[in-house]
C-alpha cells in the first residue's frame, strides 16, 4: 500500500467533495420544503389532497434510490424537451439534484408529519383564538415548534443522505467518491484511494452522527 | 340593557350523541357568566361553538349583533374577535413570555404593540418576566400568561375553560378574585366554564347550571342558591337535604321539624304533599326549642360546627352551628328552622 499519491491528489478530491457537499446541502433544503408541504397535504382535511400525498410517499419509499437517479437522468431532459419544444441540455448535477430532492422529500415528510401530529390541537386552536388563519398558524406556532423537535430525525436522515450521494456515480457525476475512484484508476492505486474515501466518508458520517445525538440530548432537556 | 351575546336554542352533537341540546342564555356586555356543571355535561363544548370550533346543528350564536354560528354556516375562528383562555394554558413554548402576549397583536404598530404588552403584564403581576420562557414560570405564573394573551387584543368576547383546575385550592381563590378584577377593569364580557360551584360564584355576574347538554337555570349566584329552578339546581348547587311535608297554607309547608311559612307564596295547592329543600344554614341550633334531633356525627370547620342530624323518623338534616355549640355524637339537641325562602318541589 502507498498512501503516498493522495496529498498531490487532494485539490482535485477537494473538488469532488464541494460537488457532495453542494448536491447535499441542496438536496437536503429543497427536500425538506418538498417534505413539508407534503406533510400539510397528508394532514389535510381535503381526501384528494391527503390521498395525493400518502401516494407520493409511499411510490417514492417502495422504488430504490439508484433507480430514481438513473430515471430523472434520462426522464428530465426529456421531460423539459416535451415542455418546451427545444432541447435543453440539463446535465447530470441538476438531474440528480431534483432526484434526491423528489426521493427525500418522501422520507422527510414521514418525519414532518410525526413532528406535526406531535404538537398538541390546542396549539392550533390557540392561534386560531388569537385571530391566526391556518397559514399564520402553521407557519408561527406549529412548524417552528415542530423543526425544534425533529431537528435531530432530520439531520439524522441527512446523514444517510450524505453517504446515498455517492451513487451519483452511475450517471458519472464527479462527486467524491467518483473523483477518488477515477483518480486511483488513473494512478493505478484504486484500493488506496477507495481506501481513503472510505476513511472520509466513515469520519464525517460517525462525527456528524455524534454531532446529533449531542444535539438531542440537549433539545430533550 | 340589551344582549351583547345571544346563545339562541342552539344544540351541538358529535355524530348521533347529542352534546348541547336546545340550549338559550344572553349575556350583557361587560358581565361574566359562568357553566356550571359535572365533567361531561357539554360545557366545554358550548365553549368551543362559541370559539369556532365546532359547527353547531341548530339554532344561532349572535355577538354584538353579528350572527357568528348557523347551521351549516360560520364565522371562522380566527375572524371571531373572541379570545380563550384554555384548561391546559397553551402557551406557545417556543417564544418568550412577551411574545406570547404580543402574539394576537401582530397588525398593531410597534409602539402600540409593546406599550399594550408591558400593561398586560402589569395588569397580571408580571413585569418584568417578558423575557422568560413559559416553562420557567410556576403554574399560576403560566395561568397568568394565557390570560394576558388572551386579553392583549382586545377581544369582543373572552372565553376561560376551567382557567384554576390546574392550580392548588389557595391560589385558585385568589386568582379567581384578581381575575375577576382584571376583567372587570378592561371591561371584558367573559364566559367560564367550570365544575367549582365556589369558582362560579366568586367569578361570575350569572351562573347557568348544566347537565347532560341542558341549561336548568341561568341566573345570577343568589338566584341560583336561594330560588333553584329544580331539584337537580337546588341539590348541585350547595348542600342541603330534603324534608317531605305538607302545603298548609299560600306560603306555609308543615314538616316533621314543624310549620314554616316563608315570606313568598309557594305554587301549590293546600294539602300538596312536597318536598322542602333544608341548607345547612337554614337549620339553627336552639336550645329552648322543643323539637330535638340527635347529633349523628360532626365536622369542626373552625368558625363553625357542621352537625349531621337524626330527627325522631330516622331522617337526615344538616345544620351549622356556631362552634361554640359543641355538642358529643348521641346527644339530643333543640333545632328551628330559619328561612329566607320557601323552596319545595312537588313530591316523586
């Protein structure tokens, strides 16, 4: 083993590592607002809406990630193509980024949702009682108490989200791993560099994992 | 003075169980009523009608000339104008004390809006405690909140379900006094609901006794004390046993105690056999009478002796005597009646 090529190696593995970063952090807002409203349509009076929602959570909790990727990859030029007649050329970060998006929406919404229910009716009724609409309701009593409680489920799911990124490599976006992965094929040291990756990946997941934990001991107090 | 809140034959049920049933009371602008009943008994729900909570089956909710509920139509909640305080306070826990009060006042300027929170909370008795969070507070403290929240925009109307249940005896009194002065200075129309017969009479200008979704009588404390309405009125309301007798005259009804004429006639016939209704307070202790009844068992309260008594047939009166008159269980001691009112219901 020679670990000794990575240190010149770094600041292309650096950039691949913004492209994780970049895809995550917007995967993971774009999700939770997504997340969100389907939540509000799942607890809606409205059948067609609620009804609407739980459809949209349970197609994207029964298809794998992978399939998802690869889909929009191939659907969302196509898509656009159909929409506006011309073809536009939407390259593989957008496209993965709306497939994370649309994916993790599902699974936020399932925590929202359970951060919502958890908030006691007279929260709402209280709002109501001080003059809120639903709207000023969700947006001033409900949500911002909700977020506080499942901050931690969210980050948790963000995590696992970190590490799903990676499978970005089937439509060949040069996220970190894929960087790794071409560099050590270039360099012919795949088992270091895949090594290494692993090592990055590993600390940042089990820090930030721990980095929670402190988190919700401190929210439950 | 004419009604500001009119509740008119207005009935609620939650799918086939009829929880308010044809029920009717009006309230003036700037008094306090109060429902008045066991758990169960529909108060709660006629709170949540008025909130706009519920929709209501039948009749009409009016306030201040606006018709808020109809069947099959309502004002909706937040567009009411009506606050509520609720049982379990519902601070929001997320904002401070301060915030929680200027919550209903988001449309007011600035200044207007913290000069109205920091009157609020001096009007509660916490000045100074904007900045805490609700779960700092003690319990009273919270209740205190959940009041200035509920006052701070001005409300048309002010709704309290059972404000003190969640408080110890002592503080429950004395907020109940304090927030009777509190609603009074901002001249606040109010309804509380609650099961304390002693809360209702402390708090409210008009007491409306409930049971199973029906108002029996809606009057104010003294009425409902001295004139109950019905039996069930008369034995929920305070203590007090049943004597039968007999109708002897317009205003005379002679029982195993004696003949007692009241001041006002009762509405039956001579001869009627009735039921009178004896408080505790209506049977005096009397050492020179010549009718005796033996001291079955006793309650010291301090300022009073509060007597179980066996009449010569074996049945029951209470009475409460001045402490002291302290008399062993067993001994044969004088009673008379003393009476105010007349109050007797037909015999069952």
């Amino acid at each position: 083993m020679d670990f000794s090529q990575i240190v010149p190696a770094l600041p292309a593995l650096m950039e691949g590592m913004v492209v994780t970063l970049k895809l995550l952090v917007m995967a993971v807002l774009g999700g939770v607002v997504l997340g969100t409203f389907i939540a509000l349509g799942r607890l809606s009076s409205n059948a067609f809406l609620s009804g609407l929602a739980k459809a949209y959570v349970n197609y994207f909790r029964s298809i794998p990630l992978l399939l998802v990727i690869i889909w929009f990859y191939l659907a969302v030029p196509m898509l656009l193509n159909w929409i506006t007649g011309d073809f536009v050329p939407v390259g593989a970060f957008a496209s993965c980024l709306v497939a994370f998006m649309m994916f993790e929406a599902a699974y936020y919404a399932e925590i929202v949702r359970a951060g919502i229910q958890a908030i006691s009716r007279g929260q709402v009724n209280a709002a109501y009682a001080l003059g809120m609409t639903y709207g000023q309701a969700m947006r001033l009593v409900i949500l911002p108490q909700a977020f506080r409680k499942m901050l931690p489920l969210l980050l948790q799911q963000s995590i696992i989200l970190f590490q799903d990124t990676s499978l970005v490599y089937a439509v060949g976006l040069m996220d970190f791993l894929n960087s790794a992965r071409s560099r050590g094929d270039i360099l012919g040291q795949p088992h270091e560099f895949l090594i290494f990756a692993g090592a990055v990946y590993f600390v940042i997941s089990y820090c930030a994992s721990y980095i929670v934990k402190r988190l919700q001991k401190r929210l439950v107090v | 003075m004419s009604a500001f809140l009119e509740f008119d034959q207005v009935s609620h049920a939650y799918s086939q169980q009829t929880v308010v049933d044809t029920m009717s009371f009006t309230l003036v602008e700037g008094e306090i009523g109060c429902l008045l009943g066991s758990s169960g008994c529909g108060k709660t729900t006629v709170l949540r009608c008025l909130a706009g909570f519920e929709p209501i089956r039948a009749g009409s909710i009016r306030l201040a000339g606006q018709t808020l509920s109809l069947p099959g139509h309502q004002v909706p909640a937040h567009a009411r104008q009506i606050g509520m305080v609720f049982q379990d306070y519902a601070l929001f826990p997320h904002l401070t004390v301060g915030d929680n009060v200027a919550f209903g006042l988001r449309r007011w300027s600035r200044a207007e809006r913290l000069r109205r929170v920091a009157s609020l909370l001096d009007l509660v008795g916490l000045a100074g405690l904007a900045r805490s969070y609700p779960h700092e507070l003690s319990g009273g403290q919270q209740q205190r909140v959940a009041l200035a929240r509920a006052l701070a925009p001005r409300p048309r109307l002010l709704l309290l379900d059972e404000p003190f249940s969640n408080l110890d005896v002592d503080l429950r009194s004395r907020l109940s006094a304090e927030v009777r002065a509190i609603l009074k200075q901002e001249n606040t129309t109010a309804i509380l609901v609650t099961h304390d017969q002693h809360e209702a009479f402390a708090m409210a200008d008009r007491v409306g006794v409930m049971q199973a979704g029906r108002l029996l009588q809606w009057a104010a404390p003294y009425t409902l004390y001295h004139q109950p309405a019905s039996r069930f009125v008369a034995d929920f309301i305070g203590q007090g046993v049943f004597l039968p007798g007999v109708v002897t005259g317009p205003a005379c009804i002679e029982t195993e105690i004696g003949e007692f004429c009241g001041a006002v006639p009762v509405p039956f016939d001579v001869g009627q056999r009735v039921e009178v209704l004896l408080r505790p307070d209506d049977v005096q202790h009397d050492d020179a009478s010549s009718r005796k009844a033996v001291v079955e068992s006793k309650v010291f309260r301090g300022s009073e002796f509060h007597y179980t008594l066996a009449l010569p047939s074996g049945r029951r009166v209470l009475a409460e005597v001045p402490s002291h008159h302290d008399h062993p269980v067993g001994e044969p001691i004088g009673i008379r009646l003393e009476m105010d009112h007349l109050i007797a219901f037909p015999a069952h």
